[in-house]
C-alpha cells in the first residue's frame, strides 16, 4: 500500500474562465519536499509528471 503525502499548501499560479494551473507543495514519505503542478478545466485535466533527472513521464 502507498504511503499517504502530506499535504504543505496549494498555490493557484494562473486562473481564467476555463482552467487553472495550480502547485501543490507537500512531504513525501521518505521526508522530502515535492511539488505536483497541474491545470484543472470544467472539462478535463492535464498532468505531466517530471522524474527528478529532467524525464517526462507520458502515457497514452
């Protein structure tokens, strides 16, 4: 089972009538700080994770 994050603060970087692009900062279970940046729409949502060697993780 996966550990739960700890969850730090939430920052909307950009909002319009469509979509925000917000950060969430919070405490992996290995103690260290993360960041998970992401755009919520009323329609649907877009999320590319980055490993911490500069990869893009995509899935089809």
């Amino acid at each position: 089972m996966l550990k739960k994050l700890e969850h730090i603060n939430r920052e909307i970087v950009l909002s319009n009538n469509w979509w925000q692009y917000a950060k969430d900062i919070y405490i992996m279970p290995n103690g260290e700080r993360g960041e998970y940046h992401y755009v919520h729409s009323k329609g649907s949502t877009f999320v590319i994770p980055i490993t911490n060697d500069k990869h893009y993780i995509m899935r089809r």
